[in-house]
C-alpha cells in the first residue's frame, strides 16, 4: 500500500500510477513483439492525468554522415516522463536510446534528454520515398507531444566539376565571364575563386560579381585582372580545385598625333621632308593589335640654293676729271648674290691719273713748277718703275715653280679619283700581257683577243683633272685594272668581275659583318651562295692559322664575323710567321662586374711574342644596338696572369691603339697580340642588344610528337654558327629566317609563346605554349646558347603539314613573330636560307690578293697624303673622308698615317670591296683642289689632247 500510494500521489481521480502500469506492461510487449513483429508501435495517448504536456527545449537536426562515422540525434523536453524516437515510421528499440534525466530548478518539473546514434548501414538499406528521417515522441501526465522531423543523409563530394573556367582574351575594359559548375555534392558545395592562387574578395572590389550562380563576372577589364583564375569548390567531406583559366586582357595600339614636319634634309635643291607618329596611344600591351597605317610620312621640298654673287667686267674708263684722274666701275650682278649668298669680295671702283704726269701740281700749271720739285718727281717715278720691275719678275718665278712642281711626278701633289679610274677620257685597251709583275691574278690566262672600250664622263667633271690625265705613268703600272662605268657615273676599281679578280679563293662568301639581313644579299651574287643547314661543315673548334710575310695578308674565321688584317710590311723581309686565331666557345674567362655585359665573343690572335713594325686590323664583331647615349664600350685584354684589364673606352682618345665601332663591329689598330673582348656598361635603361632569334625543328622518338626549339643569342656570327652545329647534330631543321629582336636593359623578362595552332591536327602539351625567361638569364646569354623547347603532338599520323606562329617579346618591349610553315616529312620539306658562307675554303689570304686596293694605287695615295700641303690636302683630309673623325692623334703617331687609314678601310670593307666610296672621296679632294689651281683651261685641253694622242686613244 505504501508503494501504491506513493505512486498514486494521495489525491482523488485516475491514480497516479496506472499511466506507468500501461508504460511498462508497453516495454514488456514491445521487447516481445520486437524479434517477431515490427509493425507494433507505442500508443500514441496514455490515460490522461493532470499536468502539461511536454515541451521541446531542443529537437534533433538534419545530420550528415561523413565517410563511415555514425551521427547522434538528441531532443529534450520537460515536463517529459519518457521520450522515445520514431525512425522511417517505426519506433526505435528502447536498447538504443540513452537518456538522462535532470530537474529544471526555476520550475522545479522534470528535464528529460535521449541520445540515439544512426549509422551509415542504417541510412544506406533504407530505401523510400524520401530520406531517412527520425523525430522524437515524449510523455507527460497530459498526454504526448512530437518533435519536428530531422533527415540524415550520407555527405560526398564528386571528382570531376561539371563545367571548368575557360581561358579568355578580352580587350580592356571588356566584360569576362568566367563560368563554373561545381561537382555534384551532398551537401551542395560552396564555390570560392580564386586568381593566382589568392582568394577574390568580391566585396572589396565592386567591379568583380561572384554571386551569380558561382559565376565569376569582371564588368570592366582592367590590365591588373590579366591572371589565372581557379574555381573551389567545398563542403564538409573535401575540397575540389578547377583547372586554372589564364584571362589575358590586351590593349590594341593607337596612332600618337603626327608630329610636325621636318625640316627639309638638303641645304638646297630638292630633298624631302617627313613626320611621323608612334603607336604608344597606347601602345600594344599583351598581344594587342599594333596600330594599322603609316608611321612615317614624306614629301618633297625644295630648298633655294645660296648663289654667290660675282664681279661683272670693268666699265670703260671716264671722261678725265679737273683732279686728273679717271673712274671705273664694276656691279656685283654676274650673278647677284641670292638666298644668303656672299657678296663679292673686292673694290667696286678704281681710280688712276689719266695724264702721265701732265697735269698740275696743288693747282699750278707744270711749267710753272720749281726745276728740283719736277727733279724730285722723276726720281720718285724711276724708283716705283724698278720696284714693280722686281715684283714681277719674283712673281715669274714663283709661277714658273709652282707650275713644273703640279706637272712632275704623281705623287708631289694631291691625287684624284683618275689614280684609280685610270682617266676620264674615252679610251680602250686590251687585257693584260700574260706575265706582267702587277697583274692582281697572274694565274689566270687572259683572252688576248677580247678588247673592251669604255667612254663617257668618269667622276671627275672640273676641267683641271684633266691635267692629271697627261702623265703617261698613270697607265703604265695600270694595265690590269678594269672600270665599270655605272649610271651615276661613279668608277669602281677592280676587275671586270669579281670571280675574275679573287679567282676560285671566294666563290662562296659571307658577310661577317651583319649589315644586312639573312635574305638582303646583292642580287647578282645570292643565287650560287645559298646554304642550307643540312651542309654546314662539320666544325670541332673556332681556330684557324696561316703563314704570313712581308707582303701581309688576311686571316679570317669563316662565318664568325672575325677576321684579322696583317698589312704589308708589318713583317720585315726574309721573315715569315705562322700566325693564329681563335674564339673561346667555352664559358667566357671574362666574369662581369656589376652592370658589365660581354657584347663579343673573346678572340685570340698571336703569337704573342711576334712583334709587329705596323699596327695591323682586328674585326670583332658585337651585339649591341651602338649608341654613346646608352652604352660605354671598352675594349679588353687578357694578362698572362688570365686577368682582364682595360685597354680603352671605343669614345676615348689614345696613341696606344684605335677603336672604330661601326653598327655590327668592331674595328681595332693593334701593336700586340694576345686575348680580346668587348664589354659595355649601359649607361640607361634604353640600352638594347641586338638578339637574333631563331626556331628549329625536328620529329622525337614517338612519330607523332615534334618538337620546337626557340633560340635566342647574341646577334654575332660565331653564337648562331654554335647555334647551328648542335642543331645539326641533333637533327634539327631551320623552319624559318632568323629575325633581329632589340631587347632593352629595362629589367623585363622575354616571353616565348606557340600561338594559331590547327586545333584538329595539332595540340601541344599542357604548360608549355607559352615560356618566360628572367631578364638576366637573357641578358648575359653569351654564356650559353639560350632557348626554349615546345613539344607537339600530331592526333594522326596522316598530318603531314604544320603551320603556327612563335612570338618572342619582351615585356614593355620589341616582338618579333617567326612564321613556321613547315612539312614534317624530310621528302616534301623545303630549304630554308638563312646565311651565306664566306671564306670558307680559303680563311688565309696572303699577298697583293688578300687586299681590296692596288699595292700601287696605294703607294701614291700614300706619297701624296703623308707630306703636308699648303693646301690642307693631307691625311686629315683623307680620314675625315672615310668618315674617320675622332682620334686623329693616333694616326699622327704613325710612319705613315695614310697607309693606316688604308689598313682600317680595308679592315672595313673586307666583304664589299666598296671602291666607289674611296674614289669618290679622293674625287672630292681632287675637286677641290682644281678649285685653287691658276691653271688655265686651255692648257688642260691641250694637255689632254696630247696625252690621247700618245696613248693611241
């Protein structure tokens, strides 16, 4: 009784404990039924009794199971006699459930918490029409109460994103979108972006949008948004990372205003006047179109001419004033000066007495004048008559001397262009008697039976050349020598032909001095000088020697640009030398310091105990874009101790040797040999050098994969020839011209890029279309061929054809687009003509055949320009007429100034033989000197008439 009454509570009605009889007889009947019938559920209402019904202070929420760990359900409730969950419809065993049980103090009623766990077999065997779910059921003394339903599912997240990003390139201020679709994923995935692996913060930047359906949307692009963009996705089981889109936005060129017209480029007569405008409004950023039209535009001009004015003939003598003199006059009007011309230099008027003394004296008649006054006047008269006597007679001689002096030998006076024309006259001559001592090739057998007749006007056009023309001894050692009269009546020296002059020593030639691009060759010579790749000879060092003697000679390294000029009599007679060269290919002994770039390569001559009585010609050639704005160049040599020491700054001046640097070498006078090299120390950022880039190809091991190779060297012969040589061990085929690329020391690195690949018959492999290199690694590229390999891949073997473009540009910089056309097959694939090889068979020339100039000619020219004339006609003159104009003091240093001046244009002209430009310049000497000559016109014609007659002409 005492049981039941505590339980019952003591009070009237429905005892207390009749709803925890019903539970318990439930438990029993439920533990029974459980093994044998699962449809058997709790009753949803136990026998009513006073109280609340129960209340959910917290109900069970939507769980996921990740991977194999099972999730707990909680709920608690009060006032809560017992709680128990329903799962799918069917009540969970009460085995399952943990509960607690506590009292709410501020109520003083009963708190009830039941834990259950649900697990991923659980989830994975129950099939329906919805997901799992579970809710909790709790009784109190008033009845029952439910809580909200709580799904379980199983959490993953797919591989593969149903869309990537796809790369774009957008113009500036152009809108990008940048779709993405992430992986199927229970819960969703969120999706972040992120560019070059930052997060975007679309909050901070209101031109970025990622709210729209985990698109990535730029509203206007700007050159910062250029990157690559990658879409995350995530949830609670992993994170999933897209492939990377790279977004290029690209700015177009744009003209700048023009400017405003040049002046007129002549002083007079008629020239041309231009402006120009540049792409840099604005200029071409990130592969953008260059701007489209003309960036130079020219017209004609005429200048007016200065003419000098000059003296009309004398007036007649007036009428005998009462002072007894007589007036005339001259106008400066034959022809009046014009357009700044100069006014005429001398009197306007001359006045003398017209009575031979008859006249009078302060006004007196003449008989009336005092004995000794007449006495004295006749004495005055008989001394001014001897005196002008005396005058004359110096003035006779003066002129008789002057004379004979301009009519002796050639050589006393100043020399002309007819020297090495031979004359200006019409004239003929048959070809060299077979055995005379000055013939240039006295190998070869002339054909006596060919007489060739040249006439018209030759250079000279002033009528006192022709006084030169009556010395016969001009001819004589001259006999040999061929004049190609051209239509700007210019006289080249040499032989009729080239091939006739050096024989077979040059039948293929090269031009090491890079003045001209690969394809520019004269076109009479580019036909039998083509040379392909695949017929390079086979080169195991740079080195080359000859003997060399008294008469000189030269040595060059064929297709390096190097050369060396031994002049005649630099070697004293009876003594010969065997005298080398050579280009280190290994990694350069010269380490640079600081800002220092080697430009060349280092050369070699010696050997180094020869001593020399002229200093002879070294050829360097070099890579820099010659500015004395932006680069200092010095000259270097190597100590026996293998250090390095300044020889000269290419700008300084010095008596110790001379630079001439010219726009692709260098030209050095030197007393020794030994080791040199070129360096320069750019002074800003606008320095350039000069890169020469070039692609090869060639098939791999796997017949469907072809590589590309990108070179980029130093625009010198040598660095491409080192170039080629692997190429070609390697099986590597040029596919198209090399190009020039001016690269500027603006710390921007170079980018090399496959672009306009045929997207069906072609693909390249990933993360290599497109290469960077530091700036550095190009800068300093002398040390090692520089390059980059491109690897494609054919989808069938029938592919037989590829066609791409390569870019090379430097960031902020030049570009330059190599244009591949090219068959893969060696059959139907076409030679590409990159160079011309020169000096190949024959690198040592000695004697009169290694020299561009007669041995005579020269002789003469040197006889007149090293003796000092009054005239100004010296070897200054001669130098600065070979555009020599700087370090004259080096050549004053010489024994003969002339012949070293004539070193250094052989030095220079080595490959053209450019004649034409030093008979022009002794032209211009010659002319000038007519111009102060007192020989009259007639005595030149007559002169020259004799001397045709002599020469049977």
């Amino acid at each position: 009784m005492g049981r039941a009454a505590a339980l019952g509570g003591g009070g009237g009605g429905a005892p207390r404990w009749l709803p925890w009889l019903g539970l318990c007889f439930w438990a029993a009947g439920a533990a029974a039924g459980r093994g044998t019938d699962n449809s058997e559920v709790l009753p949803e209402s136990i026998p009513s009794a006073p109280g609340t019904l129960p209340h959910f202070i917290e109900e069970p929420d939507d769980a996921y199971i990740i991977k194999s760990n099972p999730i707990a359900l909680r709920c608690k409730a009060r006032p809560a006699m017992q709680i128990f969950f329903k799962c799918n419809g069917e009540w969970v065993h009460q085995n399952e459930h943990v509960s607690e049980e506590s009292l709410d103090e501020s109520s003083g009623l009963k708190v009830r918490e039941v834990f259950i766990n649900v697990t991923r077999q659980q989830v994975e065997d129950f099939h329906g029409p919805e997901d799992y779910w579970c809710q909790c059921v709790a009784w109190s003394h008033l009845g029952t109460s439910k809580s909200r339903k709580a799904s379980v599912r199983i959490a993953y997240l797919r591989k593969n994103f149903e869309q990537d990003p796809q790369g774009r390139e957008v113009p500036i201020e152009g809108m990008i979108v940048l779709h993405c679709r992430p992986p199927e994923g229970v819960p969703a995935a969120e999706v972040e972006w992120l560019k070059n692996e930052e997060p975007i913060d679309s909050e901070q930047d209101e031109n970025i949008d990622t709210r729209a359906d985990h698109n990535l949307i730029i509203r206007q692009a700007r050159l910062s948004d250029s990157g690559n963009y990658t879409c995350m996705a995530a949830n609670i089981v992993a994170k999933r990372r897209s492939l990377s889109a790279t977004v290029v936005v690209y700015v177009n060129g744009g003209w700048s205003s023009w400017t405003e017209w040049s002046a007129c480029n002549v002083r007079c007569g008629r020239g041309w006047q231009k402006r120009s405008r540049t792409c840099t409004n604005p200029a071409p950023l990130n592969g953008g179109a260059f701007c489209e039209g003309m960036s130079v535009q020219k017209i004609t001009c005429t200048s007016l001419c200065p003419v000098d004015g000059s003296w009309e003939v004398w007036s007649e003598w007036s009428v005998c004033s009462p002072e007894c003199e007589h007036l005339r006059i001259r106008e400066c009007t034959a022809p009046a000066p014009r357009n700044g011309g100069k006014f005429c230099e001398g009197l306007s008027q001359e006045s003398e007495n017209c009575t031979d003394g008859l006249c009078i004296l302060d006004k007196k008649p003449l008989h009336e004048i005092k004995p000794q006054s007449i006495e004295s006047a006749s004495d005055i008269a008989l001394y001014s008559g001897l005196g002008a006597a005396v005058v004359a007679v110096a003035v006779l001689v003066i002129g008789v001397t002057l004379y004979r002096r301009s009519q002796s030998d050639y050589g006393v006076d100043v020399i002309d262009s007819s020297a090495l024309t031979g004359g200006f006259q019409t004239f003929n001559f048959k070809t060299v008697r077979q055995g005379n001592s000055l013939l240039l090739n006295s190998a070869m057998q002339p054909d006596l039976t060919v007489s060739r007749t040249y006439s018209g006007p030759i250079c000279l056009q002033d009528p006192l050349d022709k006084e030169l023309m009556t010395e016969s001894s001009l001819f004589n050692p001259l006999s040999d020598i061929k004049v190609k009269v051209q239509s700007s009546f210019m006289v080249s020296l040499g032989v009729s032909e080239r091939a006739e002059y050096h024989g077979k020593n040059h039948s293929r030639t090269f031009p090491h001095g890079n003045n001209h691009s690969f394809s520019t060759m004269h076109p009479r010579n580019k036909t039998p000088y083509i040379q392909n790749l695949s017929s390079l000879p086979t080169r195991t060092e740079l080195r080359t020697t000859g003997v060399f003697g008294h008469l000189g000679g030269r040595l060059v390294m064929p297709n390096t640009g190097v050369s060396l000029l031994i002049p005649h009599g630099a070697i004293p007679e009876e003594n010969s030398w065997e005298i080398y060269m050579s280009i280190n290919q290994g990694e350069p002994s010269l380490q640079s310091d600081g800002s220092e770039v080697l430009l060349s390569p280092e050369v070699t001559c010696g050997p180094p105990d020869m001593i020399v009585t002229t200093p002879f010609a070294l050829t360097i050639p070099h890579c820099a874009d010659v500015s004395s704005e932006h680069w200092n160049i010095h000259l270097k040599k190597r100590t026996q101790q293998g250090k390095w020491e300044e020889v000269m700054s290419v700008e300084d001046e010095s008596t110790s040797c001379y630079c001439l640097l010219d726009p692709f070498a260098c030209h050095v006078l030197l007393d020794s040999f030994g080791t040199y090299a070129l360096t320069g120390e750019p002074i800003t950022d606008c320095a350039v050098k000069q890169l020469k880039v070039a692609v090869f190809g060639c098939m791999s091991c796997n017949s469907l994969d072809y590589n590309l190779r990108v070179y980029c060297v130093d625009n010198t012969p040598c660095a491409f020839q080192e170039v080629v040589s692997d190429e070609r061990h390697q099986g590597g085929q040029l596919l198209e011209e090399p190009k020039l690329l001016h690269f500027q020391g603006n710390t921007f690195s170079l980018q090399i890029s496959v672009l306009d690949i045929p997207p069906f018959l072609w693909r390249i492999k990933p993360f290599t279309a497109c290469q960077e290199v530091p700036f550095s690694r190009v800068w300093c590229s002398n040390r090692q061929p520089l390059h980059c390999a491109f690897s494609l891949e054919r989808y069938t073997p029938t592919t037989t054809q590829l066609s791409c473009k390569i870019c090379i540009r430097q960031l902020k910089g030049h570009e330059q687009i190599l244009q591949v056309q090219t068959s893969i097959l060696e059959s139907e694939r076409e030679a590409i003509t990159f160079f011309a090889q020169e000096d190949s068979t024959f690198p040592a020339q000695t004697g009169p055949k290694a020299f561009k100039i007669p041995y005579s000619i020269r002789q003469r020219i040197c006889a007149t320009f090293d003796t000092p004339n009054a005239k100004g006609k010296d070897w200054q003159m001669l130098a600065q007429k070979n555009s020599i104009n700087r370090n004259l003091s080096y050549f004053a240093t010489q024994s003969s100034p002339s012949a070293v001046i004539l070193n250094l244009w052989e030095a220079r002209h080595q490959h053209d033989g450019d004649l034409d430009s030093l008979a022009c310049a002794l032209e211009e000497i010659g002319r000038t000197h007519t111009k102060l000559s007192n020989i009259s016109e007639s005595q030149l014609d007559e002169a020259d008439f004799n001397y045709s007659r002599q020469n049977g002409l």
